[in-house]
C-alpha cells in the first residue's frame, strides 16, 4: 500500500527537523540561541522547496501554506527530540 501525500510531507519534515536536530544539538553553547531557532526556521521553511522528493505537487496539495501548516508538527517532533537526545547522549553540555 502506498503512502499518501500528507503521510509523504509528514516523514520528508521529520526527517528534516532530525537533521536540523542533529545540527542544533552540536552548535548549541556556541552559538546563541536565538540563532539557533533563526536556523531550525530555515530548515523548516527550505523544506516547501523539496517537496518534489516526496513526489507532492505543490499546487494541487493546496501551495506552500498548506504544506507548511501540514508539516510544521511533524518538524517539531523530530527537532526537539532528536535535538534533546544527541546533546544529552553525547554530553555536549
């Protein structure tokens, strides 16, 4: 059975929101925090543009809005957990 889209934009933003997670969790301490949101914002919004790797047509899902509105806790989820566990595990605190 395949995926639908939703399903399709729900993993492409959590996989995004790991990386991002990943890379908040190592420049934490270095870099002040505020930056840090500047950029976790970045990543979730540079994601609307590789929707095509989730084979979503962006103007039949109902454009950018949409996708984003659909995404945005799919994205949380996997940037504070991921981030929360890499900087714990790893001690870079």
């Amino acid at each position: 059975m395949l995926m639908d889209e939703k399903n399709r934009l729900g993993l492409l933003f959590t996989g995004v929101g790991a990386v991002a997670g990943i890379f908040s969790a190592i420049v934490t301490g270095s870099l002040p925090s505020i930056l840090i949101l500047v950029i976790a914002i970045g990543f979730f919004y540079g994601t609307s543009y590789i929707t095509g790797f989730a084979n979503v047509d962006m103007l039949e899902y109902g454009g950018r809005r949409k996708i984003l509105q659909s995404g945005i806790f799919a994205f949380l989820q996997g940037w504070l957990v991921i981030w929360f566990l890499v900087y714990e595990v790893a001690k870079l605190y």
